[in-house]
C-alpha cells in the first residue's frame, strides 16, 4: 500500500511540475509580443504611409505568438483537472 502512496505522490509531484513548465510557455510570448510591437512602432515612425501593411503583419504575428502561450495553458489545465496519469 505505501508504493501505491508513493507512486500517487511521484505523480502528482511531476504534473505540478509539467504544468508549471507549461504555463512558462507565456513568458517568451510576452517578450516576442513586445519586441514585434516596438519594432512596429518603429516601422510607422519611419514610414507612416505604410500603418496599414505594418499593423495587419503585426497582428498576425501577435496571434500567432499568443496561440503557442494559449497551447501551454491548455496542457497546464488538461495536467491539473484530467491528469491521464492519476
């Protein structure tokens, strides 16, 4: 019975460890956010004729390095309330 224990404790150790892990996903995010959002601010300061083209390519990038952050979140929850392993 006390492997048992121990096993379910192993794991339960290891998916806050996973989910913490995964939710980090939103730190390079945040900083990829910034950095496209100065380099934008930039590019219009330069040329402002050209905001339009700047912004939607901004945007779109933006998206995209937010659904790798949203996917981290997802594996942290799917780890924490429907933890496969318990």
């Amino acid at each position: 019975m006390e492997k048992l224990e121990m096993a379910r404790a192993i794991a339960i150790a290891g998916t806050s460890i996973g989910a913490g892990l995964a939710v980090l996903t939103g730190i390079g995010a945040g900083i990829g956010q910034g950095f496209a959002a100065g380099k934008a601010a930039e590019a219009i300061a330069n040329q402002p004729e050209a905001k339009g083209d700047i912004m939607s390519g901004l945007l779109l990038g933006d998206a995209i390095a937010e659904s790798s952050a949203i996917y981290g979140l997802v594996i942290a929850i799917i780890l924490i309330f429907a933890n496969p392993w318990l």
